[in-house]
C-alpha cells in the first residue's frame, strides 16, 4: 500500500485481509480507496515502510501491530 501512495496517490478506505497458513505465515488482502485529494484528505506524518521488528498477529481476535518507519 506504501507503493501504490507514493506511485499512484492511491488512499485506502476499506481493507479486507485473510490469512494464508497453519499457522498463519502470510495474508491476502483486497484494498479499496481512491486517489489521494488534499481538499479531502488530511496530510499527516507520511510512513516510509513497515518492519517485521515486533510484528504481532492474532487471526483470531482479527488483529495485527504493525511498527512503521516514519
């Protein structure tokens, strides 16, 4: 999602994710949004890339922490 911002503006409005595994190893997701508009779209601190350090995912609760590089 990170590429597709900084390639395409692209901003995302809803996600839906599925986990891939027993145990869960990796996960599918569908994006849907629209193009980035500064009159619609607040601009804050912008995120450079996200890191597996500390990545903590709970397909049964439908959770996941994820620490960005900002």
């Amino acid at each position: 999602m990170i590429q597709l911002h900084d390639s395409e503006g692209f901003v995302a409005r809803e996600i839906e994710a599925r986990p891939l595994g027993s145990p869960p190893t990796s996960l599918v997701a569908s994006l849907r949004g629209e193009v980035f508009d500064p009159a619609r779209h607040p601009a804050r601190t912008e995120v450079k890339a996200a890191t597996l350090h500390h990545l903590v995912f709970d397909p049964k609760r439908g959770r996941a922490r994820v620490i960005v590089d900002i």
